[in-house]
C-alpha cells in the first residue's frame, strides 16, 4: 500500500491522521520538523508528502522548494485557515493541492486519494487515452508521461500534467473551471479557490522558458482554452 510522510509539529494530530490513514491500509511515518522531514521525503521512500506550512527549523515552503528540485514526489499542503499567501505560494512552488487546517480526516483521505489517482493515470493511462498529442508546438505523450515544447523538455507535475492533458484532448474548445476541478482535481470547484488557477499559471511559466506563443487563454466566468495555434 502506499506510504504517507507527515511533516508537522502536532504530535496529536499526526496520530489521529496515522488512526485515519491506517483503516484505508496506508503506511504511515511522521517528522515533526522540516530537516528531519525533507530528509525523509528526499529518501524515495514515500508516494506522498503531507507537508505543514509550520515547522520548527526548515519551514514547509522552504522543504517544498527543495523537494521541486529533485525526483518528484505529490506534496498535499497543510495550510492555516484563511491564509491565502502560504497558499498561493505552495502552489507556486508545486505543490499537488492543499488542505486548511482544522480539516476532516475523511477529507484528508479523500484528497489522498485523489493525488494518487492523478499520479497512477500519468503512470499508467488507459488504452484510450494513450495517443500522443502534438499542438501549437507541444508534444504530451501520455504513456511515458512526457512534455516537450519546441523540442525541449518540460517537467509537470502530476497534477500539472493531467490538467494539460485534459486541455490538450478539448483544443480549440472552452473547459469549465467546474468541470476542471472535478476532473483533474477530484473535487467541486469551491469559491475563491485559487488552485486551478495557479497550476494553470506554473504551466505556462514551465512552458514559456521555451515558446513566448501563448498556449492556454483564460476566458473569465467561463474556464481555459487550449489554443490550437496557426495552421
């Protein structure tokens, strides 16, 4: 079964996620400050990475920015409630999704879930879905997980990656931020939720270091086109 790194300070509530975590068959390992928990994490040892913003020694955003620098592993933020900037910015630095504190467990689980499901689609995606697409100078291929722009490789996210897919196969026609969030990130779209809107844009940062040609318009009040580019 997969195994959950926790990186928080909260003791208490690091056994009761362990509580949560166990009846779903996880294995589950905990850190309660940002050195101890980015050398665990960096160990590859783990399928995904709850990660306070908090922490005594190396803060969370600190341990994200480093694991974005290696081999690439789903990192669930845990946030402070109504604190947008830590937010913004975990999502900046790559992180999968986030969660605010006080949180559910069986929210936690599901969004657990959810991270790992997008992971094992780009692992493994289903005999439909396996055609490669080349548009407006990007090549996604499905079955090796792969992005290219003008020749040059792109990393992505899983949660990236899925999101562009979705895009890419709907070029030319607008995708609800709804239908989006349902699909990509296996939840409702909820008001003043940033997420979307923030992996589109380290999408376009990734791809813009090697095409200035915009690939993903934002249609206000609608969703995002995926343009189809000159013919």
């Amino acid at each position: 079964m997969p195994a959950i790194l926790m990186i928080d300070d909260d003791t208490g509530l690091c056994e009761l996620v362990a509580e949560y975590l166990a009846l779903d068959g996880f294995q589950f390992s905990a850190a309660h400050n940002g050195n101890q928990g980015l050398e665990l994490a960096q160990s590859g040892n783990y399928q995904l990475i709850l990660l306070d913003v908090m922490l005594p020694g190396m803060d969370g955003l600190s341990v994200l920015k480093a694991l974005r620098t290696g081999q690439y592993c789903p990192v669930l933020m845990l946030t402070a409630r109504g604190d947008d900037v830590d937010r913004i910015v975990g999502l900046e630095l790559g992180a999968d999704d986030y969660l605010a504190k006080p949180f559910n467990p069986r929210e936690l689980v599901a969004r657990i879930k959810a991270i790992l499901r997008r992971v094992e689609l780009t692992k493994a995606p289903s005999p439909g879905q396996n055609t490669v697409l080349s548009i407006n100078g990007l090549v996604l291929n499905p079955h090796n997980r792969q992005l290219s722009c003008n020749g040059q490789a792109v990393a992505l996210t899983a949660t990236e990656f899925q999101l562009l897919e979705v895009l890419m196969r709907h070029a030319g026609e607008v995708v609800s931020k709804d239908e989006l969030s349902r699909e990509v990130l296996g939840k409702r779209l909820q008001m003043y939720d940033r997420s979307l809107d923030m992996h589109i844009s380290n999408i376009r940062k990734k791809v813009g270091q090697f095409s200035s040609d915009e690939k993903i318009q934002t249609l206000r009040g609608s969703g995002y086109l995926f343009l189809q580019g000159q013919p």
